[in-house]
C-alpha cells in the first residue's frame, strides 16, 4: 500500500546535493507523488548519502547512512483514505 521514493535534490552550484526519502500511497502514481512534492509533502529524512538506502523486510525500513543527517523523522507515516498508516524506519549511521 506504500511506496518509498528517494529524491535528489541541490541547493546550488556550490552545495553537495542532499537525498530525500518520502513514503507515499502506491495507488497513485509518479506524476501524482510530483505534484505533492511542491504542496505539503514532508521527506521522513534528508540525508548527504544517496547510497543510504539499504532494503525492505517485513513492512519495515532498513537504512545505513555514511554521511550527514539533516532531517529525520523516526516514526514516519502516511494517510491513505483516512487510514493513518506508520512504517518502522531502522536507522544505521556513522559520519563517515
């Protein structure tokens, strides 16, 4: 019922890019999850490491970051016809 993306995105020309990752409803489909990035949808974590991504297993997140956090939301979750839905996010990091 949900989807993981993973945006890249740059701050500019002089700043590393950062890695985004967002849980979304897997009934909709990509044009739909780009347009509510411009609206209100929120990344459960922003990170410098665009390999952090490591698998899904049991309707659980495993990621291993090597680098910076910027931004991470433990308890992520997501809305789906009026259903709240929460994903247990397992978070490995070192800085390098």
């Amino acid at each position: 019922r949900i989807n993981l993306y993973i945006t890249k995105a740059s701050a500019g020309a002089t700043t590393d890019f950062s890695y985004r990752f967002y849980l979304y409803d897997a009934s909709r489909n990509d044009e739909s999850f780009k347009e509510n990035l411009t609206d209100n949808l929120q990344p459960f974590l922003i990170t410098s490491d665009g390999n952090a991504f490591k698998r899904v297993q049991d309707k659980a997140v495993y990621l291993r970051v090597k680098g910076e956090i910027f931004a991470f939301h433990s308890s992520p979750g997501i809305r789906i016809d009026d259903v709240l839905y929460s994903v247990p996010v397992f978070l490995n990091a070192s800085p390098f």
